[in-house]
C-alpha cells in the first residue's frame, strides 16, 4: 500500500468515516476500495481532488507533500478584479 492510501485510510479512521462512506461519495462500487488496498487498482489518484474535499484536506497532504491537513484558501476577489471580470464578460 502506498503513503497516499495509507493517508487516506488514517484520515477516513480518525474521521469515523467508512470506506464505504468514500466510495459511496465517489459514485463508485464498494470493492474498488479492497481493489486499492491491494495494489490491484491506483484509480484513486485520478480522484485525489475528490477525496481531499471528502476528508476536508489538501491533495498536497494526501501526496505526503506536506503535513498540513488545511486546504488553502480559495482566492478571493477583490473589487479590481471583480470589475475588470465583469467587463470581460460583456
């Protein structure tokens, strides 16, 4: 099993999440996650981006790049920005 799983195992159990809860969230079957564990199937690095929303962390943590769980913060827009799209979509 890989650190990428293996965080995504730690985060689901310290969550009270199941695998099922993940898979079910994906829209995916239930022994895809057995599939995982095994090494039989990597699917879940396409579906990094999903899987961070689900636990509520970064993809960098999922990917051992860091261990910080947050997110970053989206990029706000600003009244300059917001205007200048506003006349962009005109």
């Amino acid at each position: 099993m890989d650190a990428i799983l293996e965080r995504i195992i730690q985060e689901l159990r310290g969550q009270g999440k199941r695998q099922k809860d993940l898979t079910d969230f994906l829209g995916l079957t239930h022994n895809i996650f057995g599939n995982w564990k095994s090494g039989r199937n990597t699917s879940y690095k396409k579906y990094l981006h999903a899987i961070s929303d689900f636990l509520g962390v970064s993809v960098e943590y999922l990917r051992g790049e860091t261990d910080e769980k947050e997110k970053a913060p989206s990029p706000s827009v600003d009244g300059e920005n917001a205007k200048y799209n506003e006349l962009m979509s005109l």
